[in-house]
C-alpha cells in the first residue's frame, strides 16, 4: 500500500466558526438543501455524531457515485479542526482503501479564515493515481467550499 499526500489551502471572507457549523457541525442538515443536485441526504449510520461515527453520504440521482461513508476521527469546535477517514464507496474503487482528510479553519485578521485541507489517498498495492484524479477530487472539494461560502455571503445571519 502506498500514501499519496496532498495540501490544499484557500482564503474566505468567512470567520471560521461560521464554515465549521456549516461543513462540518450542521453538514448532514444543511449541505443538502444548498447543494441539493449533488448531495441528496447525508445520514449518521453509527454513533452520535461525534468521534467514531460514521456519516454516510448519498448522493443525487445522476450522479457517478452513489453513496460515500466516511469515519469522524477527530472533532474540535473550539479550534475549528476536523479530521475524518472516507472508508467505504465508489470512489474507492480499485484503486484506493481510504482516504483520510485534515481540515483546519483558521481566523485571519481580517475577521475571516484561512482553510486548509490535507488529504492521504492509502493506494492498493502499487496502484499510481493519476494527476488527474487528484485534480478532479480537488476540484470537488473546492466546489462545495464555493457555494457554502456564497451560502454564508447571501445569508450573513446564518450560524453568526
């Protein structure tokens, strides 16, 4: 098995604690109503919601993937981090045994946030993942920070 490890950072205009509650706290509830032709439901299939729960992710009639199910590893409200393992769905494929992500919101002085994202992808044998697989699972998660931050913009009450 090898680790393919990738960093991603970008800036909001958002304070983290407001991003935090809407991707990772209140995900299962409002994720699918701002971004509903991509993610039907996102359900807590074991657990409370906390450390060790697994959320199940399905997705859109018309989407490639069906369902995801990811494991919270680490959840920390008091310093916006959040850590968990994608360990079952079709993205995984052939290819992949899990994926693990590292997300950490940071306040900027400018009352906004400095988001980070590292992602391991733990490949099957000597499986090589292709720039463009990677790019496309960026690109993914890139999107759905776009449209929770335009979210939060038009709706400047929410999670304030």
């Amino acid at each position: 098995m090898g680790v393919i490890t990738y960093t991603d950072e970008y800036t909001s205009s958002i304070h983290p604690s407001r991003l935090f509650k809407v991707m990772v706290i209140d995900a299962p509830n409002l994720i699918p109503k701002i971004f509903p032709q991509v993610v039907k439901s996102i359900e807590i299939i074991q657990g409370d919601g906390g450390v060790g729960s697994i959320r199940q992710i399905n997705f859109a009639e018309g989407n490639q993937l069906k369902s995801v199910k990811n494991r919270i590893d680490v959840l920390n409200e008091e310093n916006y981090s959040y850590k968990y393992t994608y360990i079952h769905g079709d993205a995984l494929a052939d290819k992949l045994e899990s994926i693990a992500y590292e997300v950490q919101f940071e306040p900027t002085p400018e009352g906004g946030s400095k988001n980070k994202m590292t992602s391991k992808y733990y490949t099957k044998a000597d499986v090589v993942l292709s720039e463009e697989e990677i790019k496309a699972s960026k690109d993914n998660a890139l999107e759905i920070y776009k449209i929770v931050e335009a979210y939060l913009l038009q709706n400047p009450d929410v999670y304030a």
